[in-house]
C-alpha cells in the first residue's frame, strides 16, 4: 500500500512539472519546424483583396505563399488602364513602422488625386517590386519594361516566385501590395491631364498614381505611422534613383506617345527565383 502511495504522489507532483514546461517552451507543441528567421517552414498562404484608390475602378485579389524564404505571388486584378504598364509592389516595414493603405487624407493637395509621395508616409518604402523578371529591389520599382501590363479589357494576370529577405519572410503579415496607374479622364492612356509625376516631370501623374492596395491578413490597420518613412523622410528619396526615372519616362514616351499600342501577349510569367 505504501509503495502505491508513493507512486501516485509521484505522478502527481509530476504534472504541475510538466505543464511549467509545457509553458515555458510552446514551441514545442507545433508542429514542423521552424528556419532562422522565426517563420514556419512548410507554406503559409494570405489573401490580399486589392481595393481601388483614386476612384481607379481597380480591383483584385492577391495571394501570397510564403514557404521559409521563398515567397510565390499570384495577381488577379481587374479596372485597370488597358495596354499599359502597372508598376506594382509589396511595401511596408520590417522594423516596426505601423504603414498601411492610404485614404483621402492622404490627398494633401486636394487636387483628388493621392499621388505616390503623398501616400508614401502612409504605405511605405518599397521592400519588393514585383517585376516580370530580373531584379525586386525597390531599385526597379519604376521599371515599366519590367512590369506587368493590363490586357485589351483592363485585367491584369501575374505569378512570379523569388526569395526574400529574413526581415520580410519575419514580417509578411505587416506589409501590403499596392498597384500603380490610372486613368481618370477615361481616355484608355497615360497623359498630363492630372499633370506631371512629382516623381520625374517627364512622366505623367497617371502613370504613377496608385490604383488598387490590399493588406495582408494580420496587418495593423488604423494607427498612423511611427517614425514616417523608413527611408527617414516623407519624399520619395531612396525609391528611385534618377537614372531609373529616366529609363522609365524613356520607356513610356517612347511607346506610342505612352500608349503602348503594342501589348504583350501574355503577362502571366512562369514562376522564377529572384
């Protein structure tokens, strides 16, 4: 009978052990594993609805799958200017920065239209350019060659799969995809009539004005930003770099008065490392 006693004390003085333990390691309990940078290895997925900005009539859905540092992203998206070039990207902080999806008040001109420097302090520095090819870096975040274009009926189809910073693989959910070019005069192309980009005077704003942003499941959604731009200003210093804005004014100009009557044949690529 004592020994049974024993036994039982035994196994009860065992739990509150086991349960101390249990707390102070809940990684235990997951299952699979987990790489350097804190992110599950096997693949997560988020959906991003894309909503328009500047009355654009964009829309779509995003979906990004993040397996360790290799992030894959698929675009569906509709309204967009048809035959041109959309410059898009993933934007945000890795550091602790609370950005996300600008509204009206953003606009500090009143002019109606929310231009890219002025919805910068609100989104954030670019952390990926999503391209069609080569370089993410926010080096080729006005790359219009690069990016994807809109077909003859204004949508817009894209698929790539690259690899990623640890910070950005850390802090997926905390940034957002924002999709650039409108077109607010209805005539089906880039002109001046909203005047020339604060970004390069060679480009008109309509080519580089937001059109659609969508946040990631998880993100912050309310606070104003801490700490403004992570580049350390409300400008658009570290975004492009002059050689860039001319190549990318080059490009557009110099495709049918920025018509760009010829349309690629597809816009759909076939996923790639970066």
């Amino acid at each position: 009978m004592k020994s049974r006693r024993t036994a039982r004390l035994t196994a009860l003085l065992a739990v509150p052990a086991a349960l101390t333990l249990s707390a102070a390691f809940p990684a235990a309990a997951h299952s699979g594993h987990e790489d350097h940078t804190g992110t599950m290895a096997e693949g997560h997925s988020y959906q991003v609805d894309l909503d328009q900005l500047n009355d654009s009539g964009a829309q779509g859905t995003a979906m990004l799958t993040l397996d360790g540092r290799r992030l894959t992203v698929r675009i569906e998206a509709s309204g967009l200017v048809p035959g041109q070039p959309h410059a898009q990207h993933i934007h945000g902080s890795t550091d602790g920065h609370d950005f996300h999806c600008p509204d009206a008040s953003a606009d500090k001109n009143h002019d109606g239209i929310v231009t890219t420097a002025e919805g910068l302090p609100m989104y954030g520095d670019i952390n990926i350019s999503l391209t069609t090819k080569g370089d993410t870096s926010k080096k080729s975040g006005l790359d219009v060659t690069r990016m994807p274009v809109a077909d003859k009926d204004g949508k817009l189809s894209y698929e790539r799969t690259l690899t990623v910073s640890p910070a950005v693989a850390e802090h997926i959910k905390d940034l957002h995809v924002v999709q650039h070019g409108i077109d607010p005069n209805g005539n089906g192309k880039y002109d001046f009539g909203k005047g020339k980009s604060e970004l390069d005077p060679k480009l008109p704003q309509e080519a580089t004005a937001p059109a659609s942003c969508g946040m990631l499941a998880g993100a912050a959604v309310g606070s104003m930003p801490v700490g403004g731009v992570e580049t350390g200003s409300g400008g658009t210093q570290g975004v492009e770099s002059p050689v860039l804005l001319a190549g990318g004014a080059a490009a557009l100009l110099g495709a049918g008065t920025l018509g760009f009557a010829a349309r690629r044949r597809g816009n759909r690529t076939a996923p790639a490392g970066n």
